[in-house]
C-alpha cells in the first residue's frame, strides 16, 4: 500500500471528544476512525495555516466542482452546482430542515434502530417521532414496508428520515426499496430527508444508490446530506453539504440555514472538501481495503 495506515497514534491529552476520557472506558460510542487523514488534505491544511490570516471564508467554485465530479465519478450520479448548499454539520441540517419543511406538532417518521441524534432535531423543535421500525430476520434488518405506509398515511405525517447507508444497521438499501420508499413518500406528500453521510465507506464490493438518482419522485421530493467528514475522518473541521433538487424546497432551506446562522463555512472546511474530492480518491480505496482486512480479522478470531 502506498499509504500506512499502520501507525498507532496517541490521541489523549489531544481535547479528544473519543478519547479524553475515564481510563477504564472504551470509546466505541463514536463514528471516528484513528487514522490520520489524507495526505492531499493536510497539505491544504498546512498550506493555508502558513497564510497566517484566518479571516472570513467563502464558498469557492472549486467546492461546487469537487463534490459534483466527486459524485459523478464515485457514484455515477450527475448532481446540479445549483443543487448544492454549505452547512456547518448534517445534524444543523436535519435540525432546520425539520423547522422549515413541517410545523410544530407534526410526526417525522425514522426507522429505528437509528441515529439517536434524529431524535433530539424532531422533539427539540415541537415535533413527534414516529417510529416505523426495521425487521431483523437473523441476518439483516428489513423495511416492513406494509408499517411503513401506515405511518406515512397518518395525516400529521410531513418528513421522513431516511439513513442511506443505515446507522447503525449496515443496510445499504437497494434501487428498489428506494424506489418504493421515494413512491410512497409521494404518494401520502411527505418530504424525505437522505442521511448519507457514510455512503463512501462501504465495504469493498459494495456501492450505495444516492436516493435522489432513482427516479423522478424521488428526487423533486428529497433533501440530501453529505459530507466529506466520516470518509476522510474530519469530523472537527465542521463542514457539510445539503444537496436539494427540488427549488421551492432548496429556497426553504437556504433561508433556514442562514436563520440558524450554520451556513458560513469556517477557514479550514472549503479548502479540506476541496482537497478531499479532489485528491483523496486514491488514499480512501486503501483505505477500505485497510477496513476490509481487519473486519476478516475480527470475523475470524471471533
């Protein structure tokens, strides 16, 4: 391999929210890898600390081009420049998409078991879980899809949360349980929010379908999460994108993303994404064969 993802590297005493912790604990609660990042990101990095002016930023073309060649290539999927918006995090995101698509007192449907953070974005602002929860047949969980649209058909129903990969699950749901989902979404006018902020570390084998490529429902009636931050474990730099074909639901979440005021992008997050679809493509293939060796590991001394 070209890159050493070997070392070992003493992250205590490092103001390490996984481990600045009690000795006898175990820190597993949390999606950060202890890999150092991409050699082409810390470059950017280093490059821009040596300006030595960390004033205000702005999104640059090279962000929009980045994410869209980065998507196209990885994902055989052609996102829109005009799709795209910066926020400071998917939780800030699913938070004021969750404000600004449906009111107080309506039911947001989630499919538990899920990211518990969902959780505190919908009951935070007003509004109720409704759980439609997976099937688990000994080997994988499933959509019960027969639940699934009664709790879509419930009047008060507005949003869906859609984790796509699944957290914690593992599911990377097929063209065609997508499809149904994006069908009856449409069918009962609810809005779907895509979670898809792990799709780029799959195992290797393993490609995930971007919601909004199925079809022509699926992606006038969707909100999509992105990030660079778990596939290239820059998580602290706080950086997102929100991806929304849809204008009349992009132009909502513009002026939501700027109310909540997690729409400006600190100095460090453009130039990391940017370095991070740009030329990490190479470091993050290692990588997952680096993950891939030691989930055998795991199976077989297990």
């Amino acid at each position: 391999m070209k890159y050493d993802f070997n070392v070992v590297r003493d992250r205590n005493n490092t103001n390490s929210l996984k481990w600045d912790i009690s000795e006898n604990e175990l820190p597993m609660w949390v999606a950060d890898m202890d890999f150092q990042t991409a050699p082409a990101i810390i470059e950017a990095l280093e490059n821009k600390v040596k300006e030595g002016i960390f004033g205000y930023s702005v999104i640059s073309e090279k962000w929009n081009e980045s994410i869209v060649n980065w998507w196209s290539r990885r994902h055989n999927f052609n996102i829109k420049k005009e799709w795209l918006i910066f926020c400071s995090g998917i939780v800030p995101a699913v938070t004021c998409a969750v404000k600004r698509i449906t009111n107080i007192g309506d039911n947001v449907l989630v499919q538990t078991p899920v990211y518990n953070i969902f959780f505190n974005s919908i009951e935070n602002h007003g509004r109720h879980v409704l759980e439609s929860k997976l099937k688990y047949d000994g080997g994988q969980y499933k959509i019960d899809f027969e639940d699934l649209e009664q709790k879509l058909a419930h009047p008060l129903t507005t949003m869906m949360i859609l984790c796509n990969p699944h957290n914690p699950a593992g599911r990377i749901w097929s063209v065609k349980e997508l499809r149904k989902i994006g069908e009856l979404c449409k069918k009962h006018h609810v809005v779907i929010l895509s979670d898809e902020i792990h799709c780029d570390l799959t195992a290797l084998g393993k490609e995930y379908v971007p919601f909004a490529s199925v079809s022509e429902e699926c992606e006038q009636n969707s909100i999509t999460c992105l990030s660079a931050t778990k596939t290239f474990n820059i998580a602290g730099l706080q950086t997102a994108i929100v991806s929304i074909p849809n204008e009349e639901i992009r132009n909502k979440m513009k002026r939501g993303l700027n109310s909540d005021e997690v729409a400006e992008p600190n100095t460090f997050a453009i130039d990391a994404v940017v370095a991070a679809f740009s030329y990490g493509e190479e470091w993050l293939d290692e990588l997952r064969e680096y993950i891939e060796e030691n989930k055998k590991i795991v199976s077989n001394y297990l």
